[in-house]
C-alpha cells in the first residue's frame, strides 16, 4: 500500500489518494471481482474507487441478502467476495450473511491460496484395506469435495471400483445424479444398511442424521476425508481418518487401487438392495408426479421442472419443503452448480445466491441459467431483491412454490370462511400465509415476466418461455395443493426436526 | 408459573401443560398484547398457544422486519412488544431490531413500571433561576419527553412562560407542531443563538449536533432534565442537571414558576429574530412547493401530503431527504404519533412501525390511520411485509417518494443511455435504482390499491382516495425529480454526515 | 485535551507533549490521585509522567491486586481509581479486579459527579404510612447508604422513630455497630420475623437469603430505597419503591417524619423477642470467646482482636469463615470504613484494599491503621503484596487467621502421618494446606514485623506491639484448631451455599 | 458416560453415582493424569472424586497459577491438563492461564489424537531444490517441532545436510543447543544474511522480528513447514510451504536428500562468517562473566548456574533480562525441557510450570531436577505458590535474579537518599522494588532452604547444596549489580520492545 502511496505522490503535489481508493486497491490485489452492498455515507466512495479499479459493484436492497450474495460469490469462485454495508445497522442487518457462511467479508484478512496438505501413507493404506473389506460400502460426497475441487477423482474411484455413492445437497453435481453409481433414491436405505462409509468432505450433522443408530448400523465403520482436524471424529468414532486436501488424498487413494486393483462386485446383494429400493421409491415418485389432480402437489412440479432444465444450470434453493422435495428431482450434473439453504438452515439466501451466480455466468459469458427455486415463504425474506435482478437485468428464473404459508397454508374460500370468527391476529394459524398471493406481480413491477400458472400445462409453457428468453428474468408463481406434503418417510419424526 | 401448573394439572391426570403454553401464559401475565414473529420448528406452538391466551399473534416476512415492529408496539403502549423467532439465523436476523430500540425481546424479562423518581429541590430552583435569568432561551422536546408521558405539563410550562420550543424528530407532537411557540421552522438559528437551551429526554446526539459550536454558541448553558443518568453530562457540561422523570421533573418546574409567577417577554428582539427566520424560511419552502415543473419536487410533494393528512394520525417515516424534508412540512399534533428511523438512522423499520401502529389503531378501534413516508430505497428494505399488510388488512397508506435512488438517481433516459459504456455493476452509479420502479405493484400483487403518481393532481386524487377507504392498505409510488434535494442549508457539511 | 496541546504548544516550536504526559493530564483533570499497576513497555512513561503530575503511583506484584487497589480507592474517596497494566496477559490478570467492581479502571471514561434524584412525594407518604403501621419493622443499611453519604440521615430516622436495623457486610459503620437500636447479633430472628423491612441501598442477594421463605415471613412488606431502578424489584415484589439518591430520600423520609411525628415503642413484644435473642446469642458467643483451650477457636481470637481495635480504624477481611465470623464480633464505628470480598465472594482482594486504605490515611494523615483479617487460604491469593506494603512502608497490620487450610486443615502430626499413606497428590485433601507454615516470615523477609502466636496472651502482646508502632507493617499469624468450625446456626443448609 | 452410570446402579439400588464422580471417570477416560486448582463449594467434591479415580491433585495458591500449570503438563504429556475452580472470581482469574496457552482446561471438550496429514510431495520437492540451490540456509526450529516430537528427524536433517540451524526460545533442546551447527551465538547475524529460512513450527512473530528487514535480507526465501495453515504466509509471502505434521514433513524431507544426497559445504564462506561471529561473542561473553566486580552482572551468575546445570533438567524462565540472558547461557540438551514466558511474554507463568514439571519427575521417577529462573519482578506475581512447592515437597531450585526492580532498581542507599526528596508514591521510579528483599525467607518460611548470596563463590556453593539435596526444594536469592543490563545489542530499538 505504501508503494501506491509513493506513486501516486510522486505524480504531483495536488492528487492525492483517498483512503477509498486505498481500501479499493487493495481488494483489487488480492482479487476481488465483486463487491455487493449498499452504499450510503461514507461507504459511497468505496463503491466508486473499486468501480475504478476494475472490480464490479452490486447495490442490494439490504444488507442480508447482499452478505449471502458476497459469500456465494466466494463459494463460486474460490476468491473472496466482499460485502459493502455501512457502520451500525448496515453491520447488524450483514450479520446473518456472516454468520451463514464463513465467508470472506468486510474487513476481513485475506490471503494466498492455501497449500495443499496430504494424509499418512499408512493411513491411506489402512482405509484402502477397509474399504476392500466392506460388505456393504457406501460413499458420501460433501460440499467439502466441491469445494475441494475434487470432482475428477472421486469420479474415477467411484468407477474403478464400482461403488455406490451418496451425495449431500451441495455436494449434488460433483459427480452427475444421473451417474449410475447415485443411489440418492435410496438413500435412507443405504445410509442405515452400509457396513463402511467414506465421507468425503461431508459432516455428520443433522442432515446426516450425526452418524448415529436408528439411521446407520451401530458398528458401521466412518473413514473420514478432510481438510479439517476440528471436523474428524465428531459425534462418532472414525475406524480411519484421513486428514488432507481432499482432492490429494482422492488422489493418493486412487493410486493404493492403481497398484492393487480392486472393485466391489456389480452383482453383490448390496447393489442389488439398493437398485431394487431405487426403483419403487423412484416409482413412487413418479406415481406422486402423475396425478392429475389440480391444485398440483411438489412432485409434478419438480418433475416438469425437472424436464426443462438445462444441464449446465445453477440451481439455487431455500424453502422447507419445497427445498427438500426439489432436491430429491431436480439434478445437478456439475459440481459447484446448487446452492441452497444449507446447514444452518437460513432463509432469505436465495435471491442473493442466485443474484452472485447469475453476476458470475454473465461476466463469464458462459450462457448458463440460474433457477432459483423458492419456497413463497422463504421468497418473502428477501423478495425486493427482484428490483435488483431486474436492475441488472440477469436472466434468473426464479420459481416460487406457492401453498399459501409456511409449511403449509388455506385456499381463498377457507380463509375468508375463518375470518369470519375474528381478527386475523386471533384466528389466523400463524402458518398461513395471504391466499392467492400474486408474487409475479413483483417481478413485473420492475419490467421483468410474471407468470401466475394453476396447471402442468401453464407451467410447461411458463418454463419454455422463461428458458427462451436469455435477456430477461422472469418469475413463475405456480399454486400448488396448500395442504401438500412430502411422500411418506420411514425416519418421519427425524424428518421433521429439520429445520 | 407453578401455580398455573397446579391449577391445570388439578383438572385431571392426563392434562398436561406444554412448555409453550407455559411461556404463553407468562407473556400474558406480563400484559402482552401482541407477538411479532415468524413460525418455524419449534415455535410455532409458541405462536398458537399465545393466541389461546388472547394475544394477537401478526406474521411477518423477515425477522428484521418483526423485530422493529415488536420495539414499535413497545413504545406506543408502555408494555413490552415481544417479537417471536427460530433459533439461529432467525435470531441473527432480528439482532437489527434488538440494537435499534431497548425493545423488551423475546428471551429478555420484564418488569413492573418502574418507580418516579424526582429531582433536587435545590437543582429545581437553579434551573428555574437559570431560566428566568435567560435573554435568549430555547426548549428542546425530546423522544424521552413522549415516553414519559409529559405532555401536559411541558405544554403549560411553554404557554405559562411564552418560551419557544423546537421538537426533536420523535418528539414531534408533544406539543402540537402548528403551535405558535414552536420555532421548528426556525430550527438552525434558534440552536445557533439559544443561550439558555432547557433539554426534555432529548439527546445531544449528532441530530442536536453535539451541542458544539457553531452549531451553538461556546457558552450557551445547557439544563438536562433526564431519566438517565448515564446520558447526562454527555459532550457538554451542562449548568444544571434534573435527574427524574421527566413528567414528574417538569411538574416540579411548574409549581417553581406557580410561586414565582414569570414569563418571557413575547415582544423580546429573540422572538422577533425567530419569527423573521420562520417567517423567511416558510417562504422558502412554499416557493419550493409551489413551483410547477415536472417531475415534482420534495417540498411540493409534501405540502400536498400534509393538506389532506389527518390529524390524528400516526406518521412512521424512513429515507434519507425523504424523512429529513417530510420531517419539516408533515405536522404532528398528538404525542407518540410519529416513528422514524432515529438516533441510530437505521433503514428497514418504517413497515414493522406502520404495521404496529396499524394494529394498535385497529385493536382499539378509533378510527386513526397510519401514513408511512418511505424514500424508495429505504422501501426495498423490507417492501416484502406488504404482504403482511394486506394479509391482516391493515388500512395503511404507504407513500414512496421515488428519485430512483440513494439520495438521487437517474431517469429513465439517462439510465438507458449509460448502459451503452459497459455492464451496470461497471457504470452504474452506486446510488442508482432501476428507474420508474412499479412500487404500487408490490401492493397491487396483494390485492391492495395502488397507484404510480406524477403530478399534483394525481397524487391529490390518490391520497383522497386512500384516506377514503378506511378498510384497505394503498401503496402510493410519488415519482420526483431523480436529482431533487433539500433547500440550501446553512451547514451542509454538517448536514451530509446525517447517515 | 486539545486546549492542553495547544497551551503546551504555544510554549515553544521545540516543546512537544508526550501521549504519555496528555494521558496523564487527562487523569488529573478528572482528579484522579492515585494509580496502582505494574509498569512495562510502553506504560512505564505514563507512570512517570502522572507522578509529575502529582498523582501517586503505586507499583504492585500482580495485575489482579493492582486492579482491587484501585476499586478500592474508588470506592473510598468517590473519585476514580486507575489501575495501569500493559496489553496482553496484564489486562487479562487485572479482569478479575474489573468484574469484582464497577471500579472507574484504566480506558475507563470518567465523568462529573452525577446530579441527586428524589423519589415521589406520594411514594415517600406510602412508605411512611407503611412504616407506622408496621408491628415488627426493621432497617437494613447496606452499602449503598455508606456509598451515598446518607450516616446522618439514616442515624436520625433510628433514632427519632427508635426503628431496629441491621447493617450487611459493607453497611456496617454507617451507624455504629455498638449503636443500642442495632440488632446484629439476633440478625436471623430478626430477618425472620420482620412485618416490615425497609431496605437502604441493600440488595436482596444470597447475603440476604433473597428475601425468601424460609428466612423471611411470606407475606413482609419491601420498603426498597435504591438510586438503580433496576434494582427495584429484583427477587421480590416491594410494597413501596422510592427511586433516588439514598441520603435524598433517606431527608424526605425524615421530613414526613418531622411533619407528623411518630416512633415505634421501645417496650413492643418485637423489640423483647430481638433484645432476648442478642443477649443468648452474645452469651454464646462469649462462652466461645472464653474457652481456654489451644489452639484457640475464631471468637477467642476475635474477642482479643475487638478489645483493641481502635475505633476510626479500617477493618479490611477475606476468607470464608475467618470473614464471616469476624464480621459478626470486630465492630466498626465509622461508615465506609469495612471493605471485604463483598457480593461476589472474590478471594485474592484483602491486601489490594488493605494498601488502598493505608494510601489514603497517610496521605491524609489521620493516623488511622488499616487491620486486615486474612484466612490463611485468602492470604495466599496476593500475599506477594507484603513486598508493596513494606516499600511503601504502610503501618497495615495483617492478622492471618491460619487454621491450615481451605474451611479447615490438619495438624501437623496428622499430615505427616497421612503422608505415609502415599504422594500429597494422592492422599491429602483438597482443602489442606502446608501445616503451621510460617506465613510472618513472608513479612520479616522485607523488613516488617512478624509474630507467630499461639496462646491469647501471644496475641494481645503482638497486637499491642503492632499498634503501638506507627510506622511499619506487621503480620501476625495465629495458628487456631484446625477443625474449628462457626457455632451452630439455624439455617445451616443455607449458610453453606455461602461461598 | 451412560455405561458408567447403568454399571454403577447395577450394583445396588442405594448406590448413586454423583456429579462429581462422573466428571471425575470422564476425565479419567480422557487420560487426565493431574488437576491443578483452588477448591471451593461446590467443586471440592470433584477433586476428592479424581483423587479416587487415580487423577493426581495439586492444590494450588491463585487460581492464575493454577492455570498455568495445567497448560505445561498439557505440553509436556501431550493428554490435557485440567484446572479445576470455583466459578466468579475463581474462573476469572484462570482467564490469564487461558489466555496464555491454548491449553486443554475445565469444560474444555478433549478428543482423539489428530491423524497425522503430510505435505504435497511436488511441494516437498521444491522444498528440496530451495535448499539445495541455498547460498546461507539456516533452520530455525520453533516450539512447535518439539510439540511434533520431531527431533529426531531434525537432528538427521542437520547432519545429514550440514546446515546451520537456531532454536527458538521453547525449540531450545531440540537439537541439543551444544551441537556443533547451533549457530545460537550468532543468532542477529544469522537471520540478518542468510538467504534461505526453514522455519520448522517457528511463526515470524516479534521473538524473530516478523521476518523483516532489516533484521533480514529483503530477498530472503522462507520455507514454512507447519501443521497449521492459517500460520502459512503470516507477516511475508513464503517461498514454499509445507502443510502437514513437522515430524512427517521431516521424513518426507529426509527421503528426498536420500534419494538424491546432498550437503552443504562444511568451508563455505556462510558458514565461515558465522563461526567468526560466534567465537567473538561468545567471547565477549565470556569476558562479561569473568568480570570480579560486585555486585555480580547477569553473565557470571548465568556462567556459574551452567557450570552446574545437570544435562537432563527441566530449566524454566520468566523475566525480562534475566530471561532473555539466561537463554543464551543456559544451555537445553532435551526437547521440551524449557518453559519460558513465551510469545505473549506473560509474567506469573514461571512457578506454575516449574510445579508441572517436578511433579512429572516426581511421578516417572525420572530424577530429573527443575531449575526455575525468575526476574525479581516475575517473583512477584505468583511468589506464594513457594507454599505449594513445598506442601508436595517437589525437589525445585527457584533462582531469583535480583536487581531490586523491574529491568532496573536502586541500591540500598540510593532507595534511602529518595526517600528524603517524598513520599515514595511521588518520588520512586514506578521500576523500582524494594531493595535487598529477602525472598528466601518466602522459601524458609515454609520449611525449604534459602540462600541470599552475593558472590560468585556463595552462588557456586548453595546450588552445589541445593543439587545435592534431592527431597527439598530451595530458593537462591541472587543480589545482582541493581543497573545491570545486557551486552550492546545491534539492534538495540528493536529489542527494547520485546515485552
């Protein structure tokens, strides 16, 4: 800094170099593409001098969702994103922002890429041995292998030695959904049965069910892959442990099977479980998507979702729910392709993420879509946000899943025949949302489409058009059944504590 | 709380009460009246238990939003407002509103009314020396004033004493704007030459520019009349401290002056100085409103605004010139009847204020509307609560004074024109909106009124309309000059460093 | 601060103020006279430069006793205490001096002494009212009344309304404990069977049992006198609250007195029952005072120390039982004139609070001697401080009440026999110390006076001799039985959650 | 936990198993070895229930000291130390221990050994080719590979390759310090030119001069191997970094200068410079500590404890000078066998790991003595922990180096000639102690030896007695020249702002 100093003084007495243009040139060197934010006095300038220098500025419409579009852009880019707020309140409001993601923010250090660190050999060995003994194996691939870059080689694992594999929400597209190694459609089935599970980069949390007995055999056997020490031997005891770069440790994995080539039978009664079981529930689904009856319930949505959606697409998501059965069909083919509500189960992350994957295809100039699918509830969080994605005119196809409330809602006649015994603060389920609620008006009120559709049919057709325009965004508010649930799960009481 | 315990488990062996009912029955005893929130495992129970215990229970859409409503209810009835949120990223969403008012919050405890307490005899009579003794005396009606419920006496104490007055933004309304002693119009040069400044539970915060020169004069000799004791002493060193209540405090002042009967000279040359100042800055402003080109500018807005506002009505006001000019033409005649952003400048509240307010006027059923001024950007905050607005039907009438920006904007042309030199995150001003952003559609999606004002005559025709109709919420989007500001200050420097 | 720079400035372009020097003068001109720390790099200059200054510097061993110091000096002189440590581990030692008192520390804004608040004439007649009508009223004088001057007034409301009162641990001495209305020593019955208890600056805290059943009649009346409203309250429900400055409203109550006259008989079946008990309760006490047999118990030590006690001295203690029983036998005399460990039971603060006061009476020169009554355990915490006491050559008189342990200890024989049993580690309890160490010689190692007494006689002799020399320290150690124990109470279960 | 308590309750129906027994059995799961505290109610119990399970107690005198002991057994054993206090004041004042290590203490959670993860071989090959193309290479060997246990490997890396190494103040003993390419001597030459740095577990923290010139070469590679990567690229921008376990990052060095062998040339004109330096200061050196004057200077008395130091003791240091000296001179010949005040330079450390220590020796029966050297002023701070070392009868040999102050003092009659110019609280220099302290007698006064001595031949002959007595500890008084400083430095400013 001191050397910018010395330049731009020696340039003459009278320029000068603000502390801006200081703060601006300094993200520049440890290379910040954007900034989001919301300026206001005496952050204005900053926005100015780093628009100056090359580095992109976002106004948001308020500090929270502009901190979960800077920790997105982190994410997506493996570079720091930086969130402009102002002091006081403009701080207060970015706290969720940073306390969702451990993102690199203002005022926050940055630094080099880190250096890549390997296991023990011996400890390579010991899980190579492991895995060549389990009878019932299981793979499990986190956000951390995302992250880690390393989409090759678990790929090449996965297909050497024939094993099936488990994603989590965002480690989705680390290898496609449709390989046919993916047993995500049994996937109750396989976590409770496996003997040895490798997790790469994923934590045993609540989505994971902590590792713990009903969900998982008592003895089953953790190998444990991650960057992180504090992560290793949480909430259950590792039979192995291997402590590196994930991509690395992929790779020194990969070269204990190169010498010693191995792969775990096709035609074991393992497969053979977890086909069978990948085959009724996936015929339930679909059983569930085929009704035809109106309002439509979550699976024939997703499923004609599902058809229209590009392959290279980012898909972004948040809502109870919507976000949990949309996982379930949607697929991802590309590692570092979803983005969603995540552990800490935040709502109001959406429009921001999908804003910062938006921003990144544009300047990349890949053509790749953004479909951010919402609950109606979690879109209230952060909806205004449409000013912005109209502002910058980024193609987002947002979906709002709509029943009318939280988790679930009234139609229009059984909410007026419920006003009818009092107050809406007295009477009304604190889950109920307003009925009929016209969210697309909120896209077109900023010049974007709006599209409000009851039926398969309207929703095909809002989705082709949506998808066909490539300049502008959209919102389709699709009504569904206000009282629709998931499929019936075998874990339910589990299921519920989710969020 | 175990009485209610015992008194439900004598009804019978399988009665059980829950954990949330117990918490219900608590915030009932605590004379709750309203519960700000948003439901989510494992609150909701909370929420419905409430409202068996006759505790309104309103939905929001972000807790930002249902916090700054909680602290509103709080200082509009005395008693505490609670606000309702999910652990986790519910709770960090809602620190904004908990740092932005001493809001009695969830998790917090309450407490009996506190005692009265009451200044020094012997302080009582200094300051009433100090008064008599003024050649240029000044009052200052602050926020703590309203709280204090000190209306009454402040106003004999104005009327027995012919003292001028000035009211801080909140406590506008203590005593009616249009009274003939407040000196509001002349609000710079009374601070300025004042040299005997009496403060009521008003703050020399930057609002009251520290109390320092040249804002005032070095020796201007300050009385603090203060419930805090903390806040007395603050950044000057005042002549005389009156540490009570303010109510109790100004009432000890009276029967001072009732002893020795005293009043200031109506005809002195400091309250002919004020009167040509008021009289010369009214002008200024009527030409200002007055003037006939379009798009409209601040002042002719709120001079339309003001002739049709009602009396008793609530103002809740946020923006930058928005609530600083609407400040000085909206009048207040009742205190605690405006809201606004505050000490801490804080963006987001005025829809959780508005929707307090409007719940409070409902419950209580006098008819009172709630008008709440937003500068366009200050909206985009938590626009999204519309939806709770018209989802409870709340007959509030939203007003977005619109330049299509922070502090200005372009128009529509300019905007178009500047997209020709790159990417909108590389040229846009950092202040800039979308320009003729459709805010009235945001309400029209909820099935409230809304209407896109240009001229005198439409918004005269629309806010009639919407005071007319007493039963439902309008949204009225006000366009204005994209580069309209204030009049000229006397301090602009000063000025700029508001937020 | 800057009318400093700038006075110093115009002395001469050479001249330049130290950060050091500006801190100093800070200090002073919020009339700071002493500070107490341990200097190092870079805060040994501010050291200095407050000597030249005229503030008083005291080196201390540790941080945590420097910090106590300076509560202390706070406390007695009402002034700020400053306490100086470098960054880092010192800061972090002096943070149990910080929480052990609201003390005005080192970083610490200073302010103007606050103004006097009244409570409401109406609540003052309530409280009267309440009192007149009481059948077994009692005062209790806590620290507050000492700390807000209020002797005078409190002694005058006893006497004219011939009220019993009690004083808590730092209340003693705002009346004499010799005072005939004093009921000290019935102190349990007393709390126990009071209708009526007027509570001056005196917390209901575990000292007072919470003002709760069973030490307390369910239905007493509150009378809370307090200048913090959120101490109000607290625990119970008061009767009556009477918000303001203690000796303010300690006159107003007097005034209501004066008007109507009124005092509560002296021959009241109330005043029997506590005059009864004090004299069973003294005989007990003195029959245990009187026993012969050695080692000596607690109240033969303290009976010989409380014959010759001079009567302006300061009586500084720690320790469990060695504080809790002198506190019941050495009488003080004189208000703010007994500091001990207070509501938080801090142990490690006697001999920081002992240097305080001795500063304070030389400097001063009221000839008055600081006694320190230390438990063995307690003295352990800073004993290093003797080395301060002897530099400063501070005539403290420090009697460590050493019975070998934590509550209680061994004898010598025993710890060497227990120690054939295996290593200390293993074998010795927890709560033994070293037997009959030898903790006088830690005061003749820097030139004071030491005693190692065993027998009465030992102890009167060597508390002559200490008395008699006013110009050097003295530490007299007196070895007690080790398993002595405080005589029986009534509410044993209670009395142990003391610590 | 859960096993214990249903194994517990199987044995009987009365049989409870309190709170305190299974804190107790958890941490006795955890391998805890040895608790260090201060008891009070309620955590007494605890202790006594440790001692059943086996867990050593060490009761100590502060809970500061406490704490500090827990932290050295945690790093000597490598299993978690535990601090076992009263909550409040008690937690408070162990707030330093924490602060100064991250040690493992009470309510701490303990884990699993961390697997071992080694560093990317194409990084370990870099590595490599940096050293091989060195110029001047140096090692610099920091606490953190002794924390490794990497010694071995080290101590072949050194010879194999011929380098030059430096320890860092806790890396001392590593290699031991007399090892013929211990460069120690010539330490600020070393850094100052060599052109390629291995730092093994050593962060650029102030002890080595944040890596910047000019205390180093501008171009300076540095080769960071450490197991932590947020320590990578601190303070310069590394050459190369090898992330991973030191011991295994070692052996992955050593296999590559297997492969292809490489050493550095014994007659370069590197190695030659720094051979001259150190034979010149040492020299210099030598000279300060043959000086016969009195009274001694810091070199002799550091000349004639090394004459005597047994090879395998525990050597332990806090102070300024007396510990920045006696590091040069008192030589280390075993890995983690010195403790000092460390990076954060906190005073008060020194007795709590000395006790660790001796109670370790004590418990291997290993014979080993430990010699804890402290400044005067470090003293201070924990002084009374004499009682502790003598109550468990450890075999310590406290050497106090006093100078009768803090870096400086006054000699007897300089103290006295003040003394007539005022008060000492206004005319002492704030580094002054009182002069000529009998600090033995703090040691005598509880049954170990003492020994004041002020010649070289005093010195020589008590800690020959001391040495030879094995069951007692001992304290040596060492009245040094009260002026005293170290040897002219290069760079005299930058050390002065060590602590």
């Amino acid at each position: 800094m001191s050397e910018t100093n010395r330049a731009a003084r020696s340039d003459g007495d009278e320029e000068q170099v603000s502390g801006a243009e200081v703060i601006a040139q300094a993200l520049k060197t440890q290379e910040v593409e954007y900034m989001f934010g919301i300026v206001g006095i005496p952050v204005t300038e900053i926005a100015v001098a780093a628009q100056k220098m090359g580095i992109g500025y976002v106004g948001m419409r308020n500090e929270q969702a502009a901190c979960y579009a800077a920790s997105a852009i982190g994410y997506l880019t493996g570079r720091p994103g930086v969130c402009l707020v102002v002091s006081g309140p403009g701080l207060i409001h970015a706290l969720g922002g940073m306390a969702n993601a451990n993102m690199n923010c203002w005022y926050t250090e940055c630094c080099m890429p880190p250096p890549v660190s390997m296991a023990e050999t011996s400890a390579i060995c010991m899980a190579a041995t492991v895995i060549r003994n389990a009878k019932k194996p299981l793979l499990i691939i986190g956000k951390g292998a995302a992250y880690a870059h390393a989409e090759e080689g678990i790929r090449k694992l996965v297909e050497r030695c024939k094993l099936p594999f488990l994603p989590t929400p965002m480690g989705k597209g680390v290898i496609p959904d449709n390989h046919p190694n993916c047993v995500a459609a049994a996937r109750s089935r396989a976590l409770q049965f496996a003997d040895v599970i490798v997790l790469f980069g994923a934590r045993l949390n609540w989505i994971l069910h902590f590792g713990l007995p009903p969900r998982y055999q008592p003895d089953v056997k953790f190998i444990q892959v991650d960057i992180c020490a504090e992560e290793l031997g949480n909430n259950v005891k590792p039979a192995v442990t291997l402590l590196g770069d994930i991509n690395a440790v992929t790779k020194q994995l990969l070269e204990q099977f190169d010498k010693t080539p191995w792969q775990y039978p096709p035609e074991s009664s393992w497969w053979k479980t977890l086909r069978e079981k990948m085959k009724s529930n996936e015929a339930t689904s679909k059983e569930l998507a085929s009704q035809k009856s109106l309002p439509m319930n979550y699976y024939t949505v997703f499923y004609h979702v599902q058809e229209q959606l590009p392959r290279d697409c980012f898909v972004v998501s948040e809502g109870a729910n919507t976000m949990d059965i949309g996982r379930t069909v949607l697929q991802n083919y590309l590692p570092r392709h979803r983005l969603d509500a995540g552990t800490f189960g935040t709502m109001g992350v959406g429009l921001g993420f999908a804003i910062a994957a938006a921003i990144l295809a544009k300047a990349r100039n890949t053509g790749q879509r953004v479909i951010c699918v919402e609950g109606d509830s979690a879109f209230g969080f952060s909806g205004m946000e449409v000013e912005t994605i109209c502002r910058y005119n980024l193609p987002i196809i947002l979906l709002v899943v709509n029943n009318n409330g939280i988790y679930q809602g009234f139609d229009v006649d059984s909410w007026k025949e419920m006003l009818k015994f009092g107050d809406a603060t007295a009477v009304a389920p604190p889950v109920c949302l307003l009925p009929n609620s016209h969210y697309e008006q909120v896209m077109t009120a900023f010049g974007g489409k709006g599209y409000f559709v009851q039926t398969p049919e309207e929703l095909q057709k809002s989705l082709r058009e949506s998808l066909a325009d490539t300049t502008a965004p959209s919102l389709i508010n699709i009504m569904i059944e206000p009282q629709a649930t998931r499929k019936a799960q075998d874990f339910h009481w589990l299921t519920r504590s989710k969020i």
